[in-house]
C-alpha cells in the first residue's frame, strides 16, 4: 500500500500495479482515511513532475489548462463516492506511453499529501508463428516470430518432453506505437526431436501462447534432405563437383582469351586499312603534283631575239655571242639588262602556259 499522511488525513493508493490491456479503459483510482467528502479540495494526477497533470479537479470542477496533451479528451474523474473520500481518474484508450508511475494528491487548506500508483499496460500480439526454414550446419533451422507484444516478451523453446532448448539469436524491434516485434530462431541437430514448441510470455501478465512445429522422422525422404546421413558416393559426387567446378573456369577463361585475341587481330587489320588508304590518298595526291608540274615545252622566234643572242637549230636554246665585252662598261651592262628582260619575257610566258594547264588536285574542290 503507498500512503502519506498529514495531521488531517492520509491519503492510499494500490498496494499493487494496476495491469491493462493495450487499447482497453482502466481507473487510477486514491482514497483519504479517515474517510471523508473530498469536494472542496484540490485533487491532481500527474506523472513525475507535478506540472505533468493528467487530471485536475479543483473549485469543484475539471480544469483543463495544466493537462497533459496526451490525455486531453481521455481521461476523466469517476466521483461517485467523492462523499465518502474515495475518488478515481479514469483513462481511456491505454497506450504504450501511458505505461509506468503516477502520483495522486488531495490538498486541504494548507495541508497536502499524495500517494504513488504504478501502470502497467500489456499488449499480447499476435503469434508465436513457427517456420522450417531450411538445412542449416548439419540440423535444420526453425524460426519463430511475433508481434505486437508489450512489453518485449519472452520467447522459449522446448521438446516434447518439455525440456528447455536455448535458441541460437533472437531479435527485436519497436514499431511507432512503441509495440515489439520478435525472431527467435532454432538449429535442431537432434534428429529425435520430432517435435518442437515456441512459447511467447508476457512477463507482466503471466499470459503465454504457443505453437507447436512437427518434424519428419529418419527415413521419411523430407527428413533425409535436412539430416542427410554420410554416404561414400557422396564423397565422391562432391569431389566431382570440384573438378567441374574447375574446369568450367579453365573453359571460361579460355574462351575470354579467345576473345581478346579476336579483338586484338581485329584492331590490327583496322589500323593497317586506315594506312593502306592513307597511302593511296598521298600517292594520288604525288601523281597530281607530277602531272602538274611538267616541263612547257617552247619555241624561240629568232626574228625577235636580241641581235648578241644565238639560237639552237632547234630554237628550244639561247646562249650569247663570244664577241660581247666583257669589260663591264655601260655598254656591257645594259645588254646584260636586256638579257635580263629576254628571260623574264620568256619566264612569263612559260608561266602563263603552265597556269594554262593547271588542272584540279584530286584532293581539292575545284577553282575555275
């Protein structure tokens, strides 16, 4: 019992936890001995800290202002013996959160006292659900799973004869609501253990549910492929594998090799294709400039060569007479200039002719 007394009254509270269903109505409910009528005083519910109210009743009427968000518009005072002392405040709607310790506190005049009350709010969720899973390190693997659950509760194997069979992991989390989910699971090695059972407890409310797996016995052919028994030409079938195993990566990495080889001869003859055509475009281009730069043949006219100058008889030369001075006077100097122009004249004319015959490079666009 939790009980404080003042030199007026005492205040009590359960001498045990109150235990609730998730999602279900419960009742704090707080007495005053000697038993006596409450109306006029200040009655408050709160959780650690006084400001914490989550239910005022005061002046002879709620007040809302100091409540608590979470139990606005949920909990309410049940004061139908309010004459007598005893008074209660009533919450609906248990969420996880309202889970744990809470104080009432009566105040007459200057005196106050109050006494502590403990929540516990239980949620039994669904399962244990039990799976096979599969051959796992020479047994088999059972998996057992559930949720919903407040607190976390507790998860136990047994066989047949009820004896206890520790799991090798469990695993758990918290959803948004606060509530648990859990995974037990379990390596049978024992093949005489045909049957299995997953327990889930919960630790406040002492509830348990169960489910019970069965597994095929030796000899059944579903027990055979999860406790296989030692056999010589198994041996042998897995050292067969082996040597598959590796030959197919020789066959593997043979024909990668193949591959590149195939990619190295084929980028080989592009390059070669790429020079050979190179080589063509500049053999054209060298007969072009062949073709084009030729010599013009020409025919001198002696009718109008320079009387110190004489013509081949095939009029094609020129070469200066052997009586010219050579003495280098003004004379000398300006038939050297005269020469000069002869051959300028004859220069142009043989550029005038080639550009005549100028045709387009193979490699150009035509210019007329």
């Amino acid at each position: 019992m939790s009980m404080r007394g003042s030199d007026s009254f005492l205040v009590i509270g359960p001498s045990e936890p109150i235990v609730a269903m998730l999602g279900a109505d419960t009742v704090l409910p707080c007495r005053v001995h000697p038993a006596m009528n409450v109306e006029n005083m200040e009655i408050r519910w709160f959780r650690n800290q006084f400001s914490e109210a989550v239910f005022v009743y005061q002046n002879g009427m709620e007040q809302v202002g100091e409540q608590l968000v979470d139990f606005k518009g949920r909990a309410e005072l049940v004061k139908d013996y309010i004459t007598e002392g005893r008074v209660a405040v009533r919450i609906h709607s248990l969420r996880v959160s309202d889970n744990g310790m809470y104080k009432c506190f009566f105040k007459k005049g200057t005196d106050f006292e109050e006494a502590i009350l403990e929540l516990k709010v239980i949620g039994l969720g669904s399962g244990p659900r039990v799976f096979l899973v599969g051959p796992e390190d020479g047994g088999i693997r059972l998996k057992c799973t559930g949720k919903g659950w407040f607190p976390q509760p507790e998860v136990q194997w047994e066989d047949v004869k009820g004896e206890k069979i520790p799991s090798v992991s469990e695993d758990e989390t918290q959803d948004d609501d606060g509530l648990f989910q859990i995974e037990a699971s379990l390596i049978v090695r024992d093949s005489s253990k045909t049957q299995v059972s997953c327990f889930m407890k919960n630790p406040f409310f002492g509830q348990e549910q169960v489910e019970t797996i069965f597994i095929p016995d030796f000899g059944d052919p579903v027990s055979e492929s999860f406790f296989p028994r030692p056999s010589p030409w198994k041996a042998a079938f897995a050292v067969t594998l082996v040597i598959l195993g590796i030959s197919a990566g020789a066959i593997v990495y043979l024909a990668w090799k193949e591959r590149q080889g195939k990619k190295k001869l084929s980028k080989v003859k592009e390059e070669k294709e790429k020079e050979s055509k190179s080589k063509e475009s500049l053999e054209r281009e060298l007969d072009w400039r062949k073709e084009q730069f030729k010599a013009a043949a020409f025919t001198l006219d002696p009718k109008t060569a320079h009387p110190n100058l004489v013509l081949s008889e095939n009029k094609q030369h020129v070469s200066l007479k052997n009586n010219v001075s050579q003495n280098g006077d003004a004379s000398t100097h300006e038939e050297q200039r005269d020469s000069e122009v002869i051959f300028s004249v004859l220069d142009q004319a043989y550029n005038s002719n080639k550009k005549k015959k100028k045709r387009q490079s193979p490699n150009q666009p035509y210019v007329p």
